[in-house]
C-alpha cells in the first residue's frame, strides 16, 4: 500500500513572505555545523568583516533561527556561504554561535572543505587527483584546506593552513572570582583564546562534569575580559577573547594526545578538540620551544574523545608579533539536510534559548 505521506506537499504551510531556509547539516569531531544553502537575504558590504558587521545589524534573525531552538540548539554552529573580495578565494563565510559571529572556525574550515569540493564551489579536480585544495576566506583571512578525493569526490580527512597564529601574553596572573589569582595564557589561532590547565582551578578535564568545566572556563573568560586588554595588529574586528580552553597541562612535546576543552561565545561547548584552539595552542608550544616545525601533536576533545592533529609547519609574522602557519588535520561528515520555515503568527518564530 502507497504511503500517504507521498501526497504531503514539500513544505508545510508557511509565510509565503518568508523564503525557507535550506541547509546542510554535517559534523567535525561531534561538532556540527550548519551550512546555508538558500533562503538567507544578500549579505552587503565590500569586505567580509564589513558584511559581518551587516549580518549582525540586519540580519541576525536568520541566526536566531538556525542557531536557537526549536531548529537548533544552544550549542549549534552554522555558516553563511557570502562573495569574497579576495581574488584567490574560492568562498567567503560567515561564521554563526549562540552569540553572534566568530572569526574563525577550524571545525567548519574541515568541514566546508568537504562541501565546497561536493557541491562544486570549487573547480572539478582533474582525473586521478587525489587532493584539492579550497582557499576559504574567513573573517580572520584566507585559509587554505586540503581535501582528500577519489573520483572527484571528497573522502577522508581534510586539513587546513591557518592565518598566522601568535602567542599575544604569557605567565598572566588573573583574579578569578572562586579561584583566586590563575595564571593564563592567551594565543591567536584566528580567535583569541585564553589558555590554563584544569588542574589549576581544580578540576581534571578528563573526568569532570561538563557542567563544572563549564563553570570554571567562563570564569576565566571573564576575568580575563575585565583585567586584561586584547589587541590584534590588523584590525579592531578581531580583537576580542572568543573563549577559554581547559587543557590538561601536557604542552611539551609528546606522541601521546593532550586533551582540551574549548567553552566559547555564551558558554557553548565545543565538541570537538577546537580548530582555531589547536592552532592557538600550537602557536603558544611553539612560542615556548616546547614544540619544533613540523613536529605532530594529536589534540584530544575531553567531550566526545575526537581527535585532530596539528602542526606548525612554518614561521611568519603578524604585525610585530612572531607567529606561525599551523596545519590543523580532521575528520568531517555529512548528516542530513533540511528546509526550515516560518509561520506569520509564531511568536517563537525568531527562536529562544533556554539557560
């Protein structure tokens, strides 16, 4: 017997003034994101960083409505596909939390990798290619993925080349209310983020309860806020503290994994080891002579147990600070796509969060 729902229109009713939002839905890590397809309203500004601040002004219902539930989540990630100015970018993206919009987003570069080959943003690789590379422009700058491919398909890992990461303070001793005096660090990886061991606000960040390590990050994350002012050489934009990453104080070089926990934006957990955080944390062993060129760490998220693999791979600089380009490795997939709507007369239509 023919199912009935066969007879069911695509889309439910909904206002016809409202275009569904279209979405493809993957993960990196436990980490998901959600890639715009159709439905989100021209983006304008004649730079990225200028469309992001648009975004935000004039259009952060599409966020809401993604991001926050009944659609989403407090702890969903998504990405708006935009034009670039930059002639050697394939994509611009902006990227979306439960807060606003980050600069830079390693799980989502994995990620988008993957999608960008898939759904030809990029041109078709040539026969017997088994690599292609994707320059993705985020507001941080251009970052360059590598994706694996068979019969001009994506498939395996993909790894990316970062902006230029740096550590921007060391040894900081900071109040933290509950804690007393904690000594941080805070690198760059694309975001700013603040670095200490868990056992320093005594807590392990393999065993913990998430709710605890929570707790303790934000903590963290706002003294540094109040105490200490961040800075970045090339623009205003990107200089704010995005989060703190718990670590469990293995820095020096080992072939063993070194566990982290990354709690960013408004206290939203990050499943996977952190992208921008594994290029942060690079930047700062290196900056430490904990870490040489082209020596492989494995990080491993202390959430779901994935793992990615980083590595400087060579120096550089950004402004006056001395930084390197870290080459960050992990494991994107694809788990579904969907159509999201809008009734006139939902009051929930923008989403809510609850705490």
């Amino acid at each position: 017997m023919e199912s009935t729902l066969a007879q069911v229109p695509q889309l439910p009713p909904h206002d016809p003034g409202t275009p569904a939002l279209s979405v493809v839905d993957m993960h990196t890590g436990g980490e998901p994101l959600r890639i715009v397809l159709a439905g989100c309203p021209e983006v304008s500004g004649p730079t990225l960083l200028a469309k992001r601040r648009y975004m935000r002004q004039h259009l952060d219902h599409v966020r809401r409505r993604l991001m926050f539930e009944p659609r989403g989540h407090r702890d969903m990630y998504g990405a708006v596909l935009v034009p670039s100015e930059l002639p050697d970018a394939h994509l611009g993206v902006l990227f979306l939390h439960n807060e606003g919009y980050s600069s830079m987003c390693g799980h989502a570069v994995l990620a988008l990798g993957r999608f960008a080959l898939d759904f030809g943003l990029v041109p078709a690789p040539s026969a017997g290619a088994r690599e292609v590379r994707v320059n993705i422009h985020c507001p941080c700058g251009l970052v360059a993925a590598f994706v694996e491919c068979e019969g001009g398909r994506s498939r395996g890992p993909v790894r990316f080349h970062s902006v230029p990461a740096f550590a921007l303070a060391t040894d900081l001793s900071v109040e933290v209310p509950g804690h007393g005096k904690v000594v941080v660090d805070i690198a760059y990886g694309g975001a700013f983020y603040a670095f200490v061991s868990a056992e320093k606000l005594g807590l392990d960040v393999c065993s913990a309860k998430t709710r605890d390590l929570v707790d303790a990050a934000s903590a963290v994350t706002e003294a540094v806020k109040a105490q200490f002012k961040i800075t970045h050489p090339d623009s205003e934009d990107l200089a704010f503290l995005y989060g703190t990453i718990l670590t469990d104080g293995k820095d020096a070089y080992s072939k063993d994994p070194t566990t982290n926990i990354c709690v960013f934006a408004d206290e939203q957990v990050d499943r996977s080891p952190t992208g921008s955080g594994v290029t942060a944390r690079i930047a700062l062993q290196y900056h430490k002579g904990l870490l040489e060129l082209n020596q492989t760490r494995a990080f491993k998220s202390s959430a779901t147990g994935s793992v990615f693999t980083g590595k400087a791979v060579r120096e550089a600089k950004c402004g006056a600070f001395n930084a390197v380009i870290v080459e960050v490795s992990g494991q994107a997939h694809y788990t579904g796509t969907a159509s999201f709507i809008v009734e006139d007369d939902d009051p929930l239509r923008d989403g809510f969060l609850l705490k």
